[in-house]
C-alpha cells in the first residue's frame, strides 16, 4: 500500500524496474492498492529501451481474485504524463488470469491510467469474468485533462465475459491517442455505463483518436452487450474525432450477434446536448457496420 514503484522518491521522476513493476504470476486474492485513501500506489515508468513490459501484469490461470484499486498506473504522483518512459508499457496486463477487478464501485477504488501502450489490457483464452469499473483510463484526476495511453482498453485473443463499467459504476474511458475501448477477438463481454470520448461530467468532448483515425470502440467479437436497458446502462460514446463505434469483422472472429441498445452516440450524457463524433471537414460515423452479419442495433425498451 501507498509505494512508489518505478518513481523516484518524489513520484515525480521516472527510475523504473527493468521489467515489470509489478508481477503476479498464478497467484491469487491478492490486493494491490486499496478503496482507501493513501492506500495506491504509483506504478510507473518500468521496462527498458526496446522492450514492452507491464508497469503491472497479472497472468495465469490461477491468478484469480485478485483486487487493483486506487492506484496511479504509468502517471506521476501528480497524475500528469511520465515523459520519458521507457519501452513500451501497458498499464495493466491481465494474461490467461480469470476473475480479477480492476478499479471498483466506490470513488476511492479508482485506478487513473495512462500509458504509452494499452492502458488495461485483457488477453487469452484463460481470462475470463474479470471487471473493470469506475477508472479513469487516458484522464487526470480532475477529469477533463488527457493524459494519454496509446489505447485505452483492449480486450483480445480470446478472452470472455469481461464487465467493463457497469450502472453508476461506469469508466471513463477518454483522451487516448487511438482508440478508447477495443474488443477484438472477444466474445459476451458487458460494456454499460462508461463515458468513452468524453470528459467526467459528460458535458465535454474529450476524444479518443486524432486527425480522423482511431475513434472511441471498435467490435471485432460476437456476444457482447454494449448499453443496455435497465437504467443507467447505456454507454455515452460521444465527442471522438473519428467513429463512436465500429463493429467489424476481423481476422479471426465474425462479429455476430452484438447487442447495442440504450446507448448515447453523438450526445452528451444529457441526452440533448450535440457533441458528435467526427472531426470537422473530416467526418465520422455515430456508429457502423461493416461486413458484420445479424447484429441487433436497438431494440424495446
């Protein structure tokens, strides 16, 4: 609790461990952080020239139960960007592990990431049932600043049944340099709740993606739910300079039977205030379907 792992003793000058800061390898009910302040640490600044580490990883399959909450991840203490980090990093790589939590339903679980690599990484066949909620990925604390990953949320190869958000639980997901949140090759996974493109308020455009590229989501799975029904489901995927949401096939996977209902694309959490997707003499699509067969957009309420 309450370490600087990577920093230097002010949290203001990145040192770094030459591989990961830290590593939990099928361990399981571990807690790192906590929904206390003063509790998280400041993981930053690990790996070295070259390579891509994890400022912290979670991998095996019977590293399960394990808890993520209240840190800095690939920030300053201050929460402003580390600029010399070194490598390439992600956040928060969950490899192969089921069931893990990162960030939490209360304020003080929250994680705040921004990495040069993905900022909360799920991957593998193994990784099934673990939730994000309530973090601020590619966001300072104050909730309007950009402090960018390269990708916000990427959940890939195999990896299932990830909760990300959920009803008053929800991430934001905002500011990074491609794309906000990103299921490729993932399957029934639940995404309610999060603001993705937007600052905390919702009010406030605050994209993912530049110069027409990126977006906030990008589907490249079968099975998942994105918004949904009952109150405070719906997702608000709004002021990105690219697309809100692209559901596509890929290589490897059919993008099928994608359920997106309740969901505001376009607006700001209001429900009445434009903020749009797209970039101004660009252009950007709410939402599209590209070469996706029998995907339900919408639906009774």
């Amino acid at each position: 609790l309450g370490n600087y792992i990577g920093p230097d003793v002010s949290g203001l000058v990145a040192l770094g461990n030459g591989q990961n800061g830290i590593l939990i390898s099928n361990a399981a009910n571990n807690v790192i952080g906590g929904a206390v302040v003063g509790a998280g640490n400041v993981i930053s600044g690990n790996g070295y020239s070259g390579s891509t580490f994890d400022n912290l990883m979670i991998q095996g399959s019977n590293a399960t139960g394990n808890v993520v909450a209240g840190n800095i991840l690939g920030l300053k203490a201050d929460f402003s960007v580390v600029t010399a980090s070194p490598g390439f990093n992600n956040g928060v790589r969950v490899d192969n592990a089921p069931a893990n939590t990162i960030g939490g339903t209360m304020a003080a679980a929250r994680n705040y990431v921004g990495n040069n690599q993905f900022g909360i990484l799920i991957i593998n066949s193994n990784a099934v049932g673990n939730v994000i909620e309530g973090n601020y990925v590619g966001v300072s604390s104050n909730g309007t600043t950009a402090v960018p990953n390269h990708n916000g949320i990427f959940i890939n190869t195999g990896a299932s049944g990830t909760i990300v958000g959920a009803p008053g639980a929800g991430n934001l997901i905002s500011g990074n340099q491609v794309l906000g949140l990103s299921l490729g090759a993932s399957s029934n996974n639940t995404i309610q709740g999060n603001l993705i493109g937007t600052d905390a308020t919702g009010m406030l455009a605050l994209g993912n993606g530049g110069s027409g590229s990126g977006g906030g989501m990008s589907v490249t799975g079968s099975g998942n739910l994105i918004g949904g029904t009952v109150p405070g489901a719906g997702n608000v995927i709004s002021g990105n300079p690219s697309d809100g949401l692209d559901i596509v096939i890929g290589s490897t996977a059919n993008s099928v039977n994608n359920l997106v209902q309740g969901n505001l694309i376009g607006m700001a959490a209001d429900g009445v205030t434009a903020l749009g997707n797209g970039l101004v003499g660009i252009g950007g699509r709410g939402l599209s379907v590209l070469g996706a067969n029998s995907n339900v957009i919408g639906g009774s309420i």
